[in-house]
C-alpha cells in the first residue's frame, strides 16, 4: 500500500484490508482503517456470470459508491458551516453542482438527494444540462439555486425564464454583454422577472493548466468596462434589482489557499462595487476550483496536487469575503460555489483487466556467443564491441553504455545495408539489453496490455497528460516485483500510460498468470481512481470502443457488506456502430446471407458468432466473462 501511496491520496476512502484487497469506506474515517467493502468482491460479484447472483458484467467497469459522493457532500457542506460559525460570518453557504462534472442521472440525481437538507442546487451551462437540471430540481429542495451559465442564445434564456415560472430558483449569469438585452426583452415578453447574475473577468491568474481561461485574457465573463455597461443598461430598463449575483471561476484545481484568497478577494470587491451601484445583490458565487490531491502530495505546485483540504479551503473563502465585505459595511452575501472536481472524484472507481505483459528475455553473459557476433561487424563496430569491454572492466559506465549504443546503432544500419544476419542482430540487442541492465541496475520497465480505452476512460490524460492513481485492488499483500507500463487496446500510439502518480514513469505490478485467467493467480485487475469527475463525461468512442459497464454499491448490513442496487451493462458492439449511422441489424442480415451462400454447413456457427459480438461489448473478453447476460435490452 505504501509502495502506491494510498494512505495519501486515497484516506480516508480507500485502504487495505488483511488479504491484500483495496477497501472502500463510504464514510470515510467513521469506519476503522481495515474494515470497508472489498472491492475484489464487488468486481467478482458484478462479473462472474457462474455466481449466483453473478451479473456477468463486461470489463472495463465503473464501480459507483453513492455513499462516498454524500459523504463529500456533507463534508463539504460542514466545512463551510464550521467556517462560517467561526469568524462569525452573518449569512449562510449554498453549493451547487456542476452538471458538466459528470452528468450521469444518477449521479445528478444523488447530489440533489443528498443535498435536498441544505437547499444543494445545481449549475448547466448549455441547453442539454438545463433540461436535465430543471427536471432533477423538480425533485429537490425548492430554495436550491438553479446556476445558469455559458454562452447563451433566445432559446436558453426562454428556456431559464421558463424555469422560473415553474418556480424553479433559477440565476441567469451574464456571461457576454449582448446576453443582458436579450433577457431584459425575453424576460418582458414572458412576464417574467428574472433573477439576474454577471460573470466577472478577474486580474487573478491561476497559473496551472486549468487556469488558462482566468485572468484578464481569459475566455469567458465581463470585462470591468462591461460590467459597468450591463449595470447602465439594467438601471436604464428598471432592472437592477434583478441583477444579484456575482460569479466569478479562478480555474479548476486552485493549487493554494493564497491564490484562492487573492481571487475572492478581488471577487468580494467587485461585489462590493455592485452594491454601490445600486444592485440587489446576495450572493457571492465563486465558481469551482477546489482542488483534489491526486499524488496526495499536498505539495500545491502542480495540477497534480493542492496544498490545502476542505476545512482550510472554506476557511479561505470566508475570511475574504467577511474581510471586504467588513471594511466597506455592507451585508454578509450568501456563499455559493460550484465545486464539482471535489464532489465526484472520489465516488467511482474504473476497473480494467491486465490481459498479458511482455516478455523480457536478457540473456545471461555466457549465453552470448561473442566470436559469433564480432564475426559479421563491420570495421567500426567491432571497434566498439572492444571499445565497450575495455569500458566494462574499469567499470566506467557511462562509457560502457555509449559503446553499446553505438554498436547497437551500427548493427541496425548494417542490418538494413543487407550485411547483416538477424540472429546477429538479435544476439547484439541481447547484449545491449544486459548491459543496460547490469548499469542501470533494473530491468527495463514491461509493458502491460489492459482492457481499456484511454481516449474513452481517462480522456485526460491522453489530451493535457493529467495523472491519475493506478493501482491493483489485490494482492497488495504481495511485493510488486515487475516494472510496468500501461498499453490499450487501441491501434493508436497515444494510448498508453507512461507517467505515474509521484512523477514515475512506470508503475509497479504484480507478475501475471501465462494466459491470463487461470494459473495461481488467477486474473488480475487494476484500479483507476479519483476520475469520477470530467473523465466519463468527456470520452469519446475512438477505434469504437464505447462506454464502460457501471454498477451501484451500497454499505448494507454492516461495514463489510454491501449490496449492488444498479447495473448496467457498457454499449455493445452494435450499440457503438449504431450511434455512427451504421445499421447493426443490416449488417447482420448481410453477414448471415453471405454465410449461408458461401459456408453451408457453418452458416449457423458463424451467424451467431456475429451476433454475440454484436451483442457483447468491443472490448477483449476472455472465455469466462463472455456472457450472454450481459446483452444490452436495446437488441445487439
Ligand atoms: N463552474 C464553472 C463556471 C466552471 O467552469 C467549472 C469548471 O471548470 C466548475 C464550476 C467546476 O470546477 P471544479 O471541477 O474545479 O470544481
């Protein structure tokens, strides 16, 4: 455990237990460190179709914990109460989530559960998370805030009146100038008096990945001149009581408290002039930007890793608001933020299979037959050859490896010139391969291939290199010996995964069973953690292969036992091909024709081998988790 830093980034979720197994503890620290759902359990229950009650799931898998996204719901939701209490602080906290996070509907649909108590809304910032978010919020607490945010056409904006008149709170946050006549015009052909929110450009600047579109350059919200000139235009219409909210977003991922404080305070001033002006303002809304620990560093200086928790986090933000809003004697806004990395991270957890690892043969010294490479080289590599063990035995080693590239170079160059035999070539990259090893002290690393698709699965870190835990959820009792990197399915070069949390550059696994499956072993799965924010809602379907399986799992009885409440299997084959135009059934029909005209007595056979892989899902099945229980309802 040490070895993968889970105490660090994972506490007080994930642990291990005696048998080497990853734990989940939905309530965080309230259960002790070795007891919590273990997930190999979960994995072999959701996937085995021979179980019981086995599911057969397909891999890769989503394994949701609600209970984790409720617990980081209230922690937050505390924090800020805690905070408040504690200055002194003369209003109340109001969260909102961010659809766009993941807009799953039952994630959506747990966050307003879980926050119905404290008046939780949510924020969409396009058509489709308004839909979705009216809906849920009709279910829900009737004060929490509706965020309306992003760029806006007519549509939107009658879309977020509309929300009013069901008696939804909702904001509607100016995000570009022209957006104010069309609500001022919209909000009168409606008779609709809407509550009206501005996004403010700030000075501050988040320097890290997820601070590009902050600062006064940046992408999205008015300028201070803008600003000024949505107030004339309100006042102008007899509007400026609508105007009631401040937003403002530093950036994802703010790495430090002293960043956060300077944003908020620039925030907490703006507001401050609006009430000068004239407005009716109550809220403050300071966008998202709680940061999560991914390498649980806390070291704060890269998009890795933030310096600060939840408690210190809210502590921030309060005292630069009270701090402003104390000087200049005007009313304790009420806080909002829309915090959605920090909410949903934790809940999920994606589960892969490592299918097979290369072979690393180095050859022992005497296994090297030299009168036999040093025959075929030409004049300048067998200059290095002697180059090299001159090197070797005054233990000089960067000379030695220089040598060995040299003549590892030459040979190749030789080898395409034709004068070359390949078990030459062959016994000089064996030699080349001992040599480093016997410098570097350590095998290259191996690479492992998994059932996944990084460009659906961990989307970021194929597109800004963001680095997530990886971690094997058993035999974590059992020292890793092998030095690894990821490699997936796709026929594409940037789908591996060649950086680690801790900066490394490879990862270290356990040896895997020949053939996968069987053997002492048995199969061995891997855990991607912390993605459960952006990652699922930003794949895509490249090479066509589509969206996970995803299982529910609730602590039951006690702290170890559990019970799954919802699964799904991942889009099948014909599911991924459907959603290109293509028509699966077509498709089948053709096949099925052709079968019959050219392979008689196999038409059968092969018509159906064509309908499970339509039916199962694009990713490799190994013999055991190919299951017809799996299909999808909705035909192939
Ligand atoms: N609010 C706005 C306007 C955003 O643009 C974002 C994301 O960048 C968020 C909230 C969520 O931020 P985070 O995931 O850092 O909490």
């Amino acid at each position: 455990a040490a070895l993968y830093r889970i105490d660090s980034w994972g506490a007080p979720y994930f642990a291990v237990n005696d048998s080497g197994n990853i734990t989940v503890r939905p309530y965080g620290a309230s259960t002790s460190a070795h007891q919590g759902i273990d997930l190999l359990k979960v994995v072999k229950k959701v996937s085995d179709p021979k179980s019981a009650d086995g599911l057969g799931l397909q891999f890769p898998l989503i394994v949701r914990f609600p209970d984790v996204l409720k617990n980081r719901l209230e922690s937050l939701q505390s924090a800020f109460e805690l905070a408040i209490q504690a200055q002194g602080y003369e209003s109340h906290y109001q969260g909102v989530y961010p659809v766009k996070c993941n807009q799953d509907r039952f994630v959506v649909e747990d966050v307003v559960k879980f926050g119905s108590p404290f008046r939780f809304g949510l924020e969409a910032g396009s058509k489709p998370e308004l839909l979705l978010a009216m809906n849920c919020l009709c279910k829900g607490n009737p004060e929490a805030v509706l965020v309306c945010n992003g760029f806006k056409d007519a549509e939107y904006i009658s879309l977020a009146l509309l929300a009013r008149k069901l008696a939804l709170n909702t904001v509607i946050v100016l995000e570009q100038e022209e957006e104010v006549r069309l609500v001022i015009d919209i909000s009168r052909k409606l008779s609709v008096r809407p509550v009206i929110g501005l996004r403010a450009k700030l000075r501050t600047k988040h320097s890290g990945h997820f601070g590009s579109t902050s600062g006064e350059k940046g992408k999205f919200g008015l300028t201070t001149n803008q600003i000024l000139r949505v107030v004339k235009e309100l006042h102008g219409s007899g509007m400026l009581d609508c105007l009631q909210l401040l937003h403002f977003h530093i950036g994802s991922q703010i790495p430090s408290t002293a960043l956060l404080q300077d944003g908020v305070g620039e925030g907490a001033q703006i507001y401050s002039e609006l009430v000068r002006l004239g407005a009716n303002m109550k809220v403050i809304d300071i966008g998202g930007g709680l940061g999560i620990d991914y390498d649980g560093s806390k070291s704060g200086n890269s998009d890795l890793s933030v310096s600060y928790g939840l408690e210190e986090y809210a502590s921030a933000v309060v005292n630069a608001i009270r701090v402003v809003c104390d000087r200049k004697s005007i009313k304790h806004p009420i806080i909002c933020s829309e915090s959605g990395r920090a909410i949903v991270s934790h809940h999920s957890i994606l589960i892969f299979e490592a299918m097979g690892a290369t072979a690393l043969t180095i050859p022992a010294m005497n296994e090297i037959n030299i009168p036999f490479v040093i025959e075929g080289l030409s004049e300048d590599a067998r200059a290095d050859y002697w180059n090299l063990s001159d090197a070797a035995m005054r233990h000089d080693n960067e000379t030695c490896l220089f040598y060995a590239d040299q003549l590892k170079q030459r040979c190749v160059e030789q080898f395409k010139e034709g004068t070359l035999g390949i078990e030459q070539l062959g016994a000089v990259d064996g030699l080349f391969d001992l040599v480093s090893k016997m410098i570097g002290g350590s095998e290259p690393a191996r690479t492992y291939l998994v059932n996944l698709s990084i460009f659906t699965s961990i989307p970021d870190f194929w597109s800004i290199g963001q680095v997530f835990p990886i971690v094997p959820i058993h035999r974590l009792d059992e020292r890793p010996v092998v030095k690894s990197v990821l490699s997936d399915l796709t026929c594409d070069s940037d789908g591996k995964i060649d950086k680690f949390i801790g900066g490394e550059t490879s990862l270290p696994l356990h040896e895997l069973d020949s053939g996968c499956g069987g053997g002492v072993y048995g199969r061995y799965y891997l855990g991607m953690f912390l993605g459960g924010a952006y990652e699922e809602a930003l794949g895509g379907v490249h090479n066509l292969f589509g969206g996970p399986s995803v299982v529910t799992v609730l602590q039951s009885d006690g702290p170890q036992s559990f019970a799954v409440t919802r699964a799904m299997p991942g889009s099948s084959c014909g599911d991924i091909l459907r959603a290109k135009q293509h028509e699966p059934e077509l498709m089948f029909n053709t096949l099925k024709h052709r079968a019959e005209e050219f392979c008689r007595f196999d038409a059968g056979a092969l018509s159906s081998s064509v309908a499970h892989s339509l039916h199962n899902m694009p990713y490799l099945q190994l013999a055991s988790s190919c299951s017809l229980t799996a299909f999808n309802n909705s035909g192939f």
